[in-house]
C-alpha cells in the first residue's frame, strides 16, 4: 500500500476501502459511494490523468469519481491504457439502521478478460497469453474469454525467444501474463507494444485440477500445460464466469506460413504506418459481413497454410462464390443478419450476459432456414460442397435452439432483466398470470365484484382501493346485515361499510407482489434459457466457425471480382513464377490504369536471387512488398492481383524493409538492422522467400557494401556444405529479392550462378533550358542500373535550388574522383591520406558559381559584388 493511502482518514468507510484494495493492490478500485465509484490515492491520480477528471481532495487525501450509470465509457478508456479495474460494490441496501453497507469486490475486469461488446473491437480477438519460462524453453497458452477460443503450445531450446516473440506478433494479446520476478520477465516487456498489459501476480496453484490437464494430450507439454493452468487461475480470480472454460487444445506449429513481427509490420498486413486499415491488406480483402467472419481473414492472413489440399479447398470455395454473384450478394445479405455468435455464447456463460444477447441469438437462428434454402438452391461445384453439408448439419442441430428461443422470447427483449417484458405472452402460465394481475388488475377487481354480488344478493356491492386501507369490498347501510359471516369488516362510514374477505387479502397480496414475483420468475425464465443455450454451445460454436468461413470466402470473391484477382497455382516446387503482378493496396488506392504491374521469375536454384538497382522513389521496395504480399494471398487461399500466378509453397517470409531504431533495447538504426539480417540468415530455408531493401546502409559506404556483399554470399552459398550448391537437382538457397544502392553487387552476377540482376527503368532527356529531367518509368527492366538519380529526387523534395546545384558539382567531382581511381587508391601503399576534392575550391568562386544574376536586382548585384569584394 503506498504511503497516500497510509495516510486515508480513519472512518469506517475508509477502512472498508483499504482492505479491497490490499486485495487488489495492481488494480484501480472502483469503490461504490451513493452514485458514483470513487478513486482514491495513487489510484485517483491515476485515474485523472487518463480520462481527463478533475482531482480533488478531501482531508488531503486525492480523490475523484465517476458515474456508476456511465462507468463503462471510463472502464474502456482505462482499459486502453491498459489498466486494471476491481469493481466493488455495495452488496446490500443502505438503511438507517446500518452505519455502513457491506462492499465487495465483485469482478476484475482486466485487458484480457472483458467480454462486453462496448469494450471490444469487434473484428479483433482478444487475446489474454499466459507464459511460462525456465531454462530449457517456454510455454504460452492463448485464450480469448470473449469466444472460448484456447490452445496452448510451448518451444524447447528456443534460447532468444525469437519464437516466442514470433507467436505474441500473431496473437496480438490484449494482455499479457507471465510469473516469476519482474527481472526474469524485462525482455518481455521490451518486445510487447507500449499499451499491452503485462502482469506478472497470477493466482498461486490451489484447488482441483481440471480433469483434462490430466489426460495423455499433455504428457511432455508440461510448459504449455503450467501456462494453460495459469490462465485459467486469472480467469477464474476476475469473478465473472458462470461456466468453466472449454479444455484447450494442444497446437504444434502445423502447417503454416511463418511470419515474425519484422515481416507482418513491413508488409503492413494488419497495420499500417498511416493507422488507417484501408492502407492494410486486411482492410483491403475485409468484405466480411460478420465480425466473426472479419476476425477469421484476420487469422488467417497471419497464418498462411503450407497444406496444399487445405489451399486448393479454399481456392475452389473462392472460385465457387465468385462464378456466381448473384448467389454471393444473396448470402452476403443472409450474413448480415447473424449476430457474432461466439461472443454472444462466450458471454451467456458470464455473469454480463443480457437478454438482447439470447434475443440476437435467436435472431440469428432465425435465419438458418433461409440459409438452408440459399444451400439448396446453389449449385456448388467441388469447393463448397461439404462446407455447404456441413453447414446444414449445424443447422439441423440448433433447430430445437431455435424453436425454443422464438416460442419464449418477446419480440423485442428489453436492454436490461429488471426492465421487465423477456418472456414472450402465452409461453409460462404463472408469469401470464402474475401479468394479468399487474397489467389488469382493475378487470380482475370487478370480477371479483361481480362473483360476490351474485353470492351475496347484495347489488349495490363494489369492490375498492385506497392507499390506506388496501382493497376492501363495500356494503352500504341498508344491506350490511346480509354481509356473510367470512365478511370481517375493515372500515365504518357513514352510509357504509367496508370488508375484506380471505379471497381478497390474498388477491391484494398477489396484485401488489406481481410485479416483483414477474421480474424473479423472468430472471428464472432467463436463467433457464440461458443453460438451454449454453447447452448447445457445442453446435453454435461450430455453426459461428462454418458461418465464418462462409464469410471468408464471399469476401475473398468479392475482393476478387473487384480488383480483377486470378487464381494462382499452387504446388511443390521451388519456383515464384508471377506475371505482371501488382501491389494489392496501393493498386487499389490509384486511379484505375495508373499502376504499372511488373513480373517476376524465381525458383530456390537459377534464378535465385534477384539484385534489384534503381533511383530512390522508383518504386523498388514496392516490387519486393508486392511479390511477397502476392505469395501470401496464394497460401491464404485468396485469388491474387497478376495476369497469372505460380507459387512454390514458401514456408517463411522473412523480411528486412525500411529503417527503425529500437532506443528502449538501447539498439540503435543500424543494430536492429544487423539483428534482422541475422534472424533471416540463420532461420531461412530452401523453401523461404527473403525480402531485403537496403541491407548495410546504416554503416560507412565501404563497412556497407562489405556487409551487403557478404550476406549475399551467404544466401547463395547456404546450402553449399550439404552439396546442393553442386546438385542441379536440389535448391541452392532460399528465393531472395535484394534491393540495393550499391551497384558494385551486380558484379555479383557475373561470379555467382543463380544470381540475376535487375533495374528499375528511368527515361531521362534534356530540355529545351539544358536541364536534365528524368520520369521514373516503374518497370522492371533486365540488368543493372548505372545510377541513383539521388539528386534529381532531392529536386523534387524541394530542396534550394543553389544547395541542389552544390550537390550535382560535388557529385560530378566525386564520380571523377572515383572513375581516376584516387578516391578508392590514395591512402594505399604508406602514401599520405587524400584530401577530398570538396574541401580544396575557393571559398569566393565557389559564392560567385552559386549567384543567379537572372534573379537579381541590380541593387542585390552591387551588394553581393561588394560582399565577393570584402571576402577576397
């Protein structure tokens, strides 16, 4: 506790607050008061500071509050800031009896464990990974409470974690948990994003195990299970599951593409560096109809299949949708109208479960049978046939679901329980009936009168309220000596008097209790409903995983359809064969015809790699980003943006584009460049395609090209040892695009088979001033560039016109320098170090060759030939 809230004031109240929150010290506690929750200490100037409330104090003591009825708004701003919230709240009714209410802390909500839909993304899982580490490897157990999506794995030998980081860039965590000290988990920490949560106090082992942490499945993955174990204690201690969670599965790495945090960043698949999901290839291909169906691209584009039959499945139900718009609109309008059904099931297991969340579960069970006839009346070809069986199956079993929801539900559920209405009229017979006694209790009041008249003889009998006296039957003056003995008289008037009857005290007590027995027996109703859904949690969430896939592929098709995508083949070889292929995204983003698409030719032996030259602002980094964004949407099973595609299954992407330093790891531009390459060298394998932009020019021009040198030699020489090199019929190294600056690589070409070089076309001419201008043609041409154009790019940057004059003559002298062989031999051989030619002109006529007497006034003329004069 700190020493703000050493210092609380010394009242009951206070005292209540101090113990939650030595219970919950990592977590901001919302204290219940009246209203409002109200922060106090530390926790208040936390709290302050990130939503903007006003601080203030009491006896010294910093507080502030928000509204329990607008709590929410608050809870999701300090949840993305990744704060934790305990939520403690008064657990009885306050009275003048009571000094103080009990309070208790009722739930933890955390990054990782909300499942409200006003606290989630919709299109983004929401993932809480625990990890678990010792010196032989690590295990991590992923799981998403808003779905009941779990599975768990774990890496022996994996000494730089480098997997590790590789599997938390895929799932995106919401939140992170790890045990052990803070030091053990720093390089944690230094690789999660600034705003992810990072716990390192999980609930301590007690209790029962789970029955299927003791099934042969976990036999040898005791990392993995310890880590599945952890999250299931952090789960269990946020107090808000009515259910235990599904077992979690087992993953291995499978079948799919390998992708690194370098490679999913740089080829912007999720992110972009401009923050808008239009600039991504999700946002591109996201035409999904449902967040499931989006949160299903999502996976899939960060983990690429390499099961050529599961490709060639997902190619053909694209295909299928895509021969048939009709069909495809049709299903994309069926879609829209399911609600996202694994976390409406994953919530009915929470105690934030609502009924607008059994009423969009049976809106969407509603529309199965129109689903059922979208089925039987499109012809499938191979594609989506068993999806389509599948789907009818899921249907089949979540027909009596449906049923029940649509006979019990009312037509529109209200927001929360204690706003009455659930349950629709007709379907329970005591709430009908509780219901008529609320709704017309005035209608039942005269039958009663009517009855009594008749068993009375009395006509002038009437059956009243008021709110002193309650519900009374009245019997004027001249009648009351026919009041029947089980009469007992409640009130004398005047002309009158008043009775109450058995049958009527027991009719008041119904009539006045109603409402309450309605809204216990709805919460019943409710309840009841509730476990018959949960009940058949199995086939929904096979329904929602079918529906999703479905999604996918509409979207995929219509992405295709749009974007005039073809089918790639896909198969065992080594080659990247792809015909005037185009970026997906900025295709997208041009004016239509603009794009200039490009080919390309590589296979894992000759060519094998591509040396890529060319002016800045050509287009190159463009060429490498859009052949490997082409080979990923193979493996992903979407159509791809090129005349005509062929792709070798690649088993890893590995990437090293663009320049970033890493100042929190203290690694400079040029060290996280260097680690990069690293990675890539030592995990690359015949079947990866490496992607490198600029590799050495974070160094001296020599220490660089040296650099660059070397890792090509490398990549072509990987498999030299094992006797590939000299194996026609084995691959040499993995397919690699290497785009550089330094030209002395293209010698490389003439040295090292397999090695191609390639340029990017620039058409220069000089105008009529006799100025060289040049258009930078985008095409990838056959052979090496002689040149940058460096200059001509800082022209149209804008840069003064005299300093781009300076730069050209320096360049011009450099280059001379260079072609003498000066500049590379002085300093050889104990001769003294050169002088560089830049350093040597006079200072005036380097003033006076800078001067543009076209631009000037005869004034300026005269006082910059004054000022030449002085400097002289």
């Amino acid at each position: 506790m700190s020493s703000t809230e050493s210092a609380l004031p010394d009242t009951p109240v206070m005292r209540q607050y101090q113990e939650l929150k030595a219970r919950h010290p990592h977590a901001l506690l919302f204290f219940r008061l009246g209203d409002f929750y109200e922060l106090f200490g530390d926790d208040a100037r936390d709290a302050s500071a990130v939503l903007g409330l006003v601080l203030t104090q009491r006896q010294g003591v910093p507080m502030c509050g928000v509204p329990f009825h607008n709590a929410q708004n608050y809870v999701a701003r300090l949840l993305r800031a990744g704060r934790k919230i305990a939520v403690a709240e008064q657990m009885e009714e306050p009275s003048k009896t009571k000094k103080i209410v009990r309070r208790d802390v009722v739930r933890v909500v955390t990054p990782g464990t909300v499942v409200e839909d006003e606290l989630l993304d919709p299109t983004a899982t929401n993932f809480l990974v625990a990890v678990e580490h010792d010196l032989v490897g690590w295990g991590a157990a992923c799981l998403d409470v808003s779905t009941g999506e779990s599975w768990a794995t774990q890496a022996l030998n994996d000494r730089d974690h480098r997997r590790l980081y590789d599997l938390l860039a895929r799932a995106r965590p919401a939140e992170v948990i790890c045990t052990g000290e803070a030091a053990s988990a720093l390089w944690l920490r230094q690789v999660l994003p600034a705003k992810t949560c990072l716990t390192l106090e999980v609930p301590a082992p007690g209790g029962k195990t789970p029955a299927w942490a003791e099934s042969a499945a976990w036999k040898n993955r005791g990392l993995a299970l310890k880590a599945a174990l952890s999250a299931r204690r952090y789960v269990d201690a946020a107090r808000f599951r009515l259910r235990e969670l599904p077992e979690p599965a087992y993953r291995e790495a499978g079948a799919v593409m390998q992708l690194d945090d370098t490679a999913i960043r740089t080829l912007e698949l999720v992110d972009a560096a401009s923050g808008e999901k239009r600039h991504t290839l999700w946002g591109l291909l996201d035409g999904g109809r449902t967040p499931m169906g989006s949160r299903k691209l999502k996976t899939w584009l960060l983990h690429p299949s390499t099961d050529l039959r599961e490709i060639e499945h997902r190619q053909n139900c694209v295909e299928d949708l895509l021969d048939k718009p009709d069909a495809r609109q049709a299903l994309g309008r069926l879609l829209q109208e399911i609600a996202d059904l694994p976390r409406v099931v994953g919530r009915l297991a929470t105690r934030q479960a609502g009924p607008r969340d059994l009423g969009a579960l049976r809106r969407s069970l509603a529309r199965l049978p129109q689903l059922e006839r979208w089925i039987a009346e499109t012809a499938f070809a191979s594609g989506l046939t068993d999806l389509a069986a599948d789907l009818a199956e899921a249907a089949r079993g979540a027909a009596p679901l449906k049923d029940l929801l649509a006979s019990a539900l009312a037509d529109e559920p209200p927001a929360k329980l204690s706003d009455g209405g659930l349950i629709r009229p007709g379907h329970h017979k005591e709430l009908d009936a509780l219901r008529r006694l609320k709704d017309d209790s005035d209608q039942v009041l005269r039958e009663l009168e009517e009855r009594e008249r008749q068993a009375t003889g009395i006509p002038t009998l009437k059956a009243g309220y008021n709110s002193v006296f309650g519900y009374y039957l009245e019997i004027t003056k001249a009648h009351a000596a026919k009041a029947p003995a089980r009469y007992a008289r409640k009130q004398t008037l005047t002309n009158a008097e008043r009775y109450i009857t058995p049958e009527l005290k027991e009719l008041e007590a119904r009539i006045l209790s109603a409402e309450d027995k309605m809204l216990r027996l709805e919460a019943r109703l409710f309840d009841d409903l509730r476990e018959a859904a949960l009940e058949s949690h199995a086939v929904l969430l096979r329904l929602a995983e079918l529906l999703a896939e479905l999604d996918v592929f509409q979207a995929l098709a219509d992405a295709a359809a749009r974007h005039d995508f073809v089918k790639p083949k896909v198969d065992l070889t080594h080659d990247l064969e792809i015909v005037e292929g185009r970026h997906p995204v900025l295709c997208a983003l041009l004016p239509p015809g603009t794009f200039v698409p490009n080919s390309l030719s590589l296979n894992a032996r000759d060519p094998q790699i591509l040396v890529l030259t060319g002016p800045n602002m050509s287009g190159k980094s463009t060429y490498l980003r859009q052949n490997a964004l082409i080979a990923l949407m193979a493996q992903v099973g979407s159509f791809v943006p090129a005349k005509s595609a062929r792709v070798g299954v690649v088993d890893k992407i590995l990437t090293r584009i663009g320049a970033q330093d890493a100042l929190a790891q203290g690694d400079s531009t040029f060290m996280v460049e260097m680690k990069e390459t690293s990675h890539i060298l030592r995990s690359a394998t015949a079947r990866s395609l490496v992607v490198l932009d600029e590799v050495g020019r974070g160094t001296s021009t020599f220490d660089g090209i040296s650099i660059a040198w070397a890792v090509l030699e490398h990549l072509h020489g990987a498999y030299a040892a094992s006797g590939a090199a000299s194996d026609e019929t084995k691959p040499r190294g993995p397919r690699t695009l290497f785009a550089t600056h330094y030209f002395e690589l293209t010698e490389l070409a003439k040295t090292l088979p397999g090695v191609v070089n390639g340029n990017v076309e620039v058409k220069e001419w000089t105008n009529a001033e006799g100025q060289t201008e040049v258009v930078f043609l985008h095409k990838i041409g056959a052979g090496p560039a002689d040149r940058s154009y460096g200059i001509h790019v800082a022209a149209l940057a804008g840069l003064p016109a005299g300093l781009i004059a300076r730069a050209g003559e320096i360049l011009g002298r450099l280059e001379n320098e260079s072609a003498s062989g000066r500049l590379a031999g002085r300093g050889c051989g104990g001769s003294a170090p050169m002088e560089l030619p830049l350093f040597e002109e006079n200072p005036v006529l380097r003033t006076l060759k800078l001067l543009n007497p076209e631009t000037m006034t005869p004034l300026e003329a005269l006082q910059a030939l004054n000022a030449l004069k002085k400097k002289a």
